[in-house]
C-alpha cells in the first residue's frame, strides 16, 4: 500500500467513531503537545491509559477478562499497572499476535517481522490501515522535532542502505519510506536482495546498490537524508579510511566523495543492531563518520554531520528517537516509556536509573500495545517535553536451558553444551 | 578446573583439556592395566563373606559422619556448592545423607530385596531339591553416573562393589570432587576388605571425545555398562556399546521426573508442605522431584492449598536458597505473565534468593503453550516452578500422567518416575489401578518422595539384580523322560 492508499483506507476505519479512537487521532496530529510540560503529558498519559483499558474492554472479549486477572481497573488505573500489563515480546513471535487483536480489526493493514537474527520465529505483528496511518503522523512528526526542522515536502533526496523488498517486512523500513513518500521526497534503497546459493541451499543476501549509491552521492538535492544501520556509515567511513590516493581519486571522480556532502539539512539517520558486525562505540562511528560525511545548516554554515539514532522494533508502533550530542532515546508525548526493575518486573523503585524497558502506546487501535523487548536502558532527566531521556544499555541473553542442565541427563556435559 | 582420577596403584594417565577443564584420566593403556587385574580382584572380593563387605561400608559411613561433625568438609561444602548451583544449607543435608547410603542395615535390606538369600551372593545356596544358585558378579561394572545430586553416584558404585565388581566410575563434573572426597574415605580405612574393596574401584572423568572413554565401551572387557542420564549423550552410549564385542550389559536410568496428584477432601497444610518441600529441594532435579501437579477439585479450593503452599515455600525457600541470574529471571517473569495472559493463576515469590511460581491452570495444561513462545523456559531451565491443573475428576488425573512425556514443556524426559499422592480412600484403590497402567515406577506420599527406601527398585529395575548374573546348578537329573 502506497501512503495515500493508507489515508484513505483508514479514513473508512468504522473505528474513527468510537470516541477514543477519535480523540487519539487527534492527538497524534496535535504538534502543540510538543510545547507541554512534562507534568501535563504525564497527566495526559494517565488519563489515555484509563480511556484506552475502557476502549479495549469494550471492542474484546480477550481484554476485560485479563484486566480482571490482572486486578487492574480501567477506571482508576495508574501508569505503574502497565508494569503488570506489559507482556514480552516473545509472545509476538509467530502467530502470537493474533490473540490480543481486537475483534472486527480492520482488514487489509499490513504485517511486519522482525529480522529473525535470533533464530526464533519472527515477531510479527499486524498493523490495520488506521494503525499504519497513525504510525506514519506520529513518526514523522517526532522525526521533524528531533531532526529539529520541518520536511518540506517535495525537498531533497533520502538513501536507506536497505533492499526495497523489506519495505513490506520491517517496520522501521516501512516507517522511513512512507514517511518520505508522504513527504513526496525520493527514497534509493542503497542495497539489493540477490538470491544466492551455499551448500546447494538458496539463500538471500544483501549487495550494495551502486547505481543508487552513485545517484545519492552526487545529487545536489538538499537535504539529503542518509539512513542506515550504524554498520553501514561505520563501513563506509573505513572504506574511505583505507582507500588508497589512487582509488581515492577515482572514487572522487566517479562519485564526487569523500567527503559525502549532505548538504543543507543533511542527516545521518541509524537504526538497528549491530548486524553482526563487531562495531566501535557508537561516539566513536560518529567522530570517525564526521571526518568523511559533511552537512551544513539552514544558514549554509558547515557544522558536524548531525547524528539521529532510532530505536525501533517491530512491535512498537512509533519509535525512540536520541540525536547525538543533544539528548538520549526520546518517545512521542503520548508514549509511555517505563522501566521495570529487573528481577522483579514491577515498577522502577526510586533512585533506581536502570531497568528492562517497557513500552505502552495509548494510540494503537488494533491491539493494546504494552511490551516489553527484553532491553536493558537508562533513565536520566531531560529539559525537553518528556522530561526524562533513555539511554539503551544491552539486550537481555537468554540460556536456553542446556547448560544449566545437570539433572539426570547431565552426564556427559560436553555433549549437552551447546556453545 | 583441574579433575584428577583416583584409584589404587599405578595406572597410565592422560592429561586432556577442554575449554577451561583440564582432566587427567585413565589412558587406554591404564585401563587395560586396570582390567588385567579385574578377574583377580572380582574373585577375592566375591569371595568375602557379604557381611563383611556391608561392614566395610557401615564403618565409612561413620569416618564420614566424624568428619563432617568435625567440620572437616567445609571446604567441600563450598565447592560443591559452586559446581552444583545448590545452596550450601542443601549441600549441608547431601552430605549428612551420605552416611544413610552406607548404613548397614539398609545396605543388607537393599540386597536382600534382589537377592533373598545373601548367602547366594557368596556359594551356592539350594532353591529346590537338587537345584541351586549363585549370584555371580557381572562386571567390571562401568558407571556414567548422574551429576543431579552427590548420592545418585555413590548408591551404584556401593551395590557394584558390594556384589563383587571391579568398578569404574565416571562422575558429572557438578560432583565429581564430592565423589572422590567419598571414596577417599574408603582408601584410607586400615582394614584388608577396604583395601581390596578399594583396589576394585577406580574413579576418573572422561570427556566425551576421550579415546579412553570410546574404548572402555568399545572394546574393554567390560560387563556392565551402567548410564544415568538422557539424550544426545545416552545414543551415543548405546551406539558405542552395540559394537563392543564382548557383549556388555547396558543398563540405561534415562532422565525421569515426579508428579502429584492431590484431590481437594486430602488437600491440607501438610500436603501442601509437603508438595512445597519437594519443589524446593534439590531444585528438582532430582527424577523424583514433583515437576508438575494434578488437582482434583474446585479451583477455590486449589487456591486454599496454594495458599498454604506459598508459606511453606517462603520457609524452605528461605532455608535453601536459589540465586537466579538477570537473563534467568528474564526467562522466569516472561514465563509467568504468559500463563497470566492464557488465564491462569499465577503465585509467586519475587525474592532473589527464592524465585519461586506455582500457577494454577484450570482444565488443561498451559506450560506447553509457554514453553512454545519462551523455548529457554525448558525442563533444564525450571526450579520451584510448578504448574497446578485442576480437573473436576479423578478419572482426568492419569491422563496428564500418561501424556507428559510427550509434551513441549517435558522434552528430554522419558517419563514419570514418581507420583505424590495423597487422595481420600474412595477413589484411591482405582487410581492406583490406573496409575499402574501409566507405566510410573513409584507412587509414595507427597511428603517425601525424594526419599527412597532400602527396598525400593531403582526406575523399575533391582541394581543389584542389574549387576550380577546367576549361575544354576542342577546335581540331579531331571524326572522327565523323552
């Protein structure tokens, strides 16, 4: 589905009846919650929270029963019961998300997986036409108030070093392109999904597009957004690092970089893991980054590249955003981002900075979305509208059991292991 | 981490390092020079009189029983607790159970139950006219023993040497230091039986791409073979020992779990302290520990029992206690919201060191549902957790028996060993009908099923029976004329 086909199938949504729904939309698409004070957006995140246990107690059968178990009320319930509402992501994986869909969902939405780097069934999740629509204002408007400028649309030119095909499975992906396709602003997947063959098993791996690298490199749109997994720019940067003189000049010939001058506005956007690569502390991608990428303000004054670095997952339907140098991970005013304690899971005591984070997203209508990823971040105050900003810490590991096995068939241990 | 072999004399060793173990063990050459001794010490020691092997035992028990008054297994104590993950109040209790291993009485019973008359095990006693046998040893016995508790180890290698084996013993890791700090005990007794008794075992560890263990079960003279344990490990075993040609005896403990099943009219504090005492012990690890539950009742009344479960958890919790990682806890709290989400009822302990859950689940079994979305939350990896279904007859009950081995959440277990049961005398007698159909090995109080008597057979099976063979002897001629 194309960003318009989105707007106006989710403008038929039966749901934009429904109060809540209603007033949510709204909100999203309310810029002025960005000049609230923290206290007010926190009021404001009670308030949805109870409205939205009401919405979903009334379109499931599924939620009013789990409330119950739960012991949490709609009509008095705290930001701290999200502690006890929030479930693990793990439950999303395969077909997980199907039980905590509303009944009537609306129909021909769009499903996103994560990576599968795991080894596990995906996560996957479902998101209806008025979800996707959602996901698409609160995004870009978050995108706009960090990047710190509104995107004129039809202005500049983006490169997301990805393969278009996983703009129909990755969440962060599809954010990026229907962001910019809304925005009328050209998008080059810098990558290529080329079947390969190992061991006489076909397998899909990805390859740099250099056509739409050329294309990017040399454009003299303004701005030029460049999006990318912190490998990618790390890559990059060595390649220019390790050219020698002579295929420097050539590369300069061909392409016009080093240095990638991205121009008024210019950004580097990086999201996702680590891809398998052994990558430096994400400072030190940067400052190595800034000696081969430029970029200059709205004045035309050379400034270092800025830095923007999203926190994404598939089941989160708008994402954290942290831009270097400024401030840590950063929510939309209507997400409620919390921490749990670790080895009790409930609410993040007092003076206590670090714990497993859990996301709650009062504006998602096709299911309550309350989860948590298995991250470890920080929390520190910020002076910005949400007055708190997070930090990511690392991933929880899970032992799958074998090496903790000692019982009756924990003889021969070696054999058990599976490292 | 260095494991050394014990035994008596010289024998050939190896030094073999894997990852951050170093072992020495018995090189092939060594067991060859072990074997090569076999026929000699097997006839001496099948030639003491059976009393004074159980006494060499009896007065072990004792020198053990000192030491540990004495303080002198301290240090064990803390090694065992950091190679078993038991809390050293657990630990405390392994090693005051050691003493119980080698009581005599208990030694004589146990033997009597296989043998009948023990003079069997020594000539050969008459069993009708003209007709008589003998308890002959089987071995050497070779013992890939289990790594879940000290005692598991140390009850085969006694009733092996008891009947007259040479015997090798490979011990897991997690206990390998315990065994040999047994085991010492027996090589420093100043009398002529422990010495043989002695010089007929040798302990070592063998890591699983160890030549010499291949050889002791390809091609060693040996007679029993006797592992405690599951798979990938137990195929590997059974694949080796089919090609050995002398033919050895392969007797398999495969990997065995505990049930209960508790109906509401017998539904108690004590029951329910009891049922808590054997989730806590041992973590359940052991193939008797209740691992799952059946409730034969209302659910108000299973939430009364899990109430009075929850205090008793909290007191034994308290006294042997369980740290549990961060990626642990993880596993554990994901696990319990998910059974939250599919509609049970969740009661738990958040304390670090006595993460407890029991969840109640009404009609069916939700831990498999969990175990599919949180693959870590594996038999391996649960401890004092146990899930509560509660079904409104008593004729639902054996079916969950029947069926567990076949279920996500007990992969890796061949079946249910024990059964707790505590149900009023109206729906015992057919229960247990059932229950013997299920194929169980044990049904006892919930009280202590971790506790087993001289008598008991071990999975079914008389170890002493396992470790001998009888030879018959006819001086007569049959009255039958072709």
């Amino acid at each position: 589905m194309s960003a318009s086909e989105i707007f106006e199938s989710a403008s038929k949504s039966p749901l934009l009846k429904d109060p809540y729904v209603e007033k949510v939309w709204n909100l999203i698409q309310d810029k002025s919650l960005y000049e609230k004070s923290p206290d007010h957006l926190r009021s404001l995140r009670r308030s949805l929270l109870r409205e939205c246990l009401d919405f979903f107690s009334r379109r499931s059968d599924y939620y009013p029963q789990l409330f119950e178990r739960l012991g949490v009320s709609p009509r008095n319930a705290e930001l701290e019961d999200l502690a006890k509402l929030a479930i693990p992501s793990d439950v999303l994986r395969g077909e997980g998300h199907k039980q905590f869909l509303i009944k009537d969902v609306d129909q021909g939405g769009e499903n996103f997986m994560s990576s599968g780097t795991t080894g596990k069934e995906p996560v996957r999740v479902y998101r209806s036409p008025l979800d996707l629509a959602i996901m698409i204002i609160a995004n870009t408007i978050l995108f706009e108030h960090i990047y710190g400028d509104y995107l004129e649309p039809g202005r500049g030119i983006a490169l997301f070093m990805a393969a278009p095909e996983l703009r129909h499975r990755l969440n962060f992906v599809a954010f990026v392109h229907l962001t910019l396709e809304n925005k009328r602003i050209p998008l080059l997947y810098g990558m290529n999904l080329v079947q390969s063959s190992q061991g006489g098993s076909a397998w899909q791996k990805l390859e740099p597009n250099k056509e739409a690298l050329i294309k990017f490199l040399k454009s003299k749109e303004e701005p030029k957004l460049f999006f990318t997994a912190p490998a990618g720019v790390h890559l990059m940067s060595q390649r220019f690092e390790t050219m020698n003189l002579i295929n420097r000049i050539m590369y300069k010939l061909l392409t016009g970089a080093p240095p990638v001058n991205l121009g008024k506005g210019g950004v580097i956007v990086t999201g996702g893991g680590s891809k398998g690569y052994d990558l430096p502390k994400y400072d030190v991608i940067v400052e190595k980054a800034r000696r081969y990428f430029t970029a200059k303000n709205k004045n035309g004054e050379d400034l270092p590249v800025p830095f923007m670095d999203v926190l994404g997952m598939t089941e989160t339907l708008t994402a954290l955003i942290a831009k270097f140098g400024a401030h840590g991970m950063i929510p939309t005013p209507l997400t409620e981002v919390f921490l749990l304690n670790p080895r009790t899971f409930e609410p993040l005591e007092e003076g206590s900075n670090e714990g497993v984070l859990g996301i709650f997203n009062p504006f998602v209508t096709s299911w309550f979305e309350c989860f948590y990823p298995g991250d470890i971040m920080q929390v520190s105050p910020w002076d910005g509208y949400y007055g708190r900003q997070f930090h990511y810490v690392r991933r929880l590991t899970v032992e799958e059991g074998w090496d903790l096995q000692r019982a009756c068939g924990g003889t021969l241990e070696e054999l058990m292991r599976r490292k | 981490m260095r494991v050394n072999p014990n035994f008596v004399g010289t024998l050939d060793t190896v030094v073999r390092v894997l990852g951050d173990l170093e072992v020495q063990e018995i090189s092939e050459l060594g067991i060859q020079q072990l074997f090569s001794k076999a026929p000699d010490v097997q006839r001496k020691l099948s030639g003491l009189n059976v009393e004074d092997r159980i006494q060499v035992f009896e007065d072990m028990g004792k020198i053990w029983e000192e030491k540990l008054r004495k303080g002198q297994l301290n240090a064990l104590k803390k090694v065992l607790s950091g190679s078993t993950g038991y809390s050293e109040s657990l630990i405390e209790q392994e090693l005051t159970l050691v003493r119980s291993v080698f009581n005599g009485e208990s030694l004589r019973r146990s033997l009597e139950a296989s043998f009948g008359n023990l003079e069997a095990l020594l000539k050969f006693v008459e069993i009708s006219k003209g007709e008589y046998k003998r308890y002959f040893p089987a071995g050497p016995v070779f013992i890939i023993s289990s790594g879940n508790s000290l005692i598991p180890p140390l009850i085969p290698t006694t009733i092996s040497l008891l009947t007259g084996n040479m015997t090798i013993l490979r011990p897991s890791i997690s206990n390998y230091h315990g065994v040999i700090e047994v085991y010492n005990t027996l090589r420093t007794m100043n009398s002529d039986n422990a010495r043989l008794m002695s010089e007929g075992l040798a302990i070592s560890y063998f890591t699983h791409e160890s030549p010499s263990l291949r050889y002791l079960l390809t091609k060693a003279k040996v007679g029993v073979v006797n592992f405690w344990g599951g798979d990938p490990a137990r195929v590997e075993v059974s694949k080796l020992v089919s090609e050995n040609p002398h033919r050895p005896r392969l007797i398999v403990n495969g990997p065995l779990t505990g049930s209960v099943i508790i109906d509401e009219v017998s539904a108690n504090e004590t029951v329910a302290d009891g049922l808590a005492k054997n989730v806590v012990l041992y973590d359940q690890q052991l193939c008797s520990s209740p691992t799952s539950a059946i409730f034969i009742g209302s659910i108000e009344k299973a939430k009364e029992f899990v109430n009075h479960m929850a205090a008793s958890l909290n007191k034994y919790g308290s006294i042997y206690n369980a740290k549990l990682s961060e990626s642990q806890i993880y596993l554990l709290q994901s696990a319990r919201r998910i059974f939250q989400i599919k509609g049970s009822i969740v009661y738990s302990s958040n304390d670090p060191q006595n993460m407890w859950t029991v969840v109640l689940s009404k009609g069916k079994r939700v831990l498999d549902e969990v175990v599919s979305t949180v693959t870590g939350f594996n038999i391996y990896f649960r401890r004092r957790f146990i899930e509560i279904v509660v079904v409104d007859k008593w004729h639902d009950a054996p079916t969950f028996i029947r069926e567990l081995p076949y279920c996500r959440a007990f992969t890796g277990v061949d079946k249910v060993q024990t059964v707790g049961l505590a149900v009023s005398d109206e729906i015992k007698h057919d229960l247990l009908e059932d229950l013997v159909n299920c194929g169980v090995y044990r049904i006892v109080p919930v009280a202590d099923m971790y506790l087993r008597s001289p008598l008991e057979p071990y999975d079914g099976l008389n170890i002493p029976s396992s470790f001998t063979y009888i030879i018959y002897m006819r001086d007569r001629t049959l009255d039958f004329n072709v």
